[in-house]
C-alpha cells in the first residue's frame, strides 16, 4: 500500500466500516425483532417493532453520515495533493531559465562601444516588457 493514492485507502476504509456499521445495525434491528416475536401482549409487540424500526433508522442516517465524511476527507486530500502538485510545477517551471537567458560565463568584455551599450540597455527594456 506504499505506492497506494491516500484518497483510494481512505474510501476503502469507509466502505468496511460501512459493512461492519451496517451489520451491527441489522443485528440490533434483528434483536428487537425477535423480542416482538415473544412478546405476550399487542403493545410490547408493537413497542418492540418501533424500537427495531427507530434502530435501523438511526443506523443508516449513521452510515451515511460517516460515509459522507470519509468521501469529504477523501476528496479534500486528492484536492489539496493536486494543489501541491501544481504548485510544485509552477515552482520548478520559475525556477527554470528562460532560453533567452545570457550564458552562465561570459568571456572577459572590453570596453563596450557607444552604440553597443545603447542596443544592451534596449535588448534589457524589452525583456521586462515581455516578462
């Protein structure tokens, strides 16, 4: 799982809890269920089959929520890795010379001549118009 996307693993891990959530609710739902059955008067019946009812209601609306939260959780790291992502090729994009960049080493200059300074200090206006 080293190589494994974090928002896979996090959904993964929802989905068993889900199951497991949903067993257990089923279960409890299933107790009642059975405790109407040996019930010996109609409302202790009935009870028992509001309280089955009311547990597998508030059981799913749990699953659910906790499922929702696990795919915001989810989203939210894929989102901010591919923030991160960008944000490292922006980085390294400024970070790389521009083709136009003056070599690394220059040779020893001489004196530059009147009409040679003039066309550098043109050369550099225009490279800040274009940046």
């Amino acid at each position: 799982m080293a190589g494994a996307d974090l928002d896979a693993v996090i959904r993964k891990l929802a989905k068993q809890q889900h199951r497991s959530l949903m067993a257990a609710v089923k279960a409890s739902r299933d107790r009642y269920l059975a405790l109407a059955g040996k019930a010996r008067d109609a409302a202790t019946k009935q009870r028992h089959r509001q309280m089955a009812k009311h547990a597998l209601e508030e059981g799913t609306a749990a699953a659910r929520r906790l499922q929702m939260s696990a795919d915001n959780a989810a989203d939210s790291y894929a989102r901010a890795m591919r923030r991160a992502a960008e944000a490292v090729a922006a980085q390294q994009a400024a970070a790389k010379p521009s083709p136009k960049a003056e070599p690394a080493t220059k040779p020893a200059a001489k004196a530059p001549a009147r009409g040679a300074a003039k066309a550098k200090a043109r050369a550099k206006g225009r490279g800040r118009a274009r940046a």
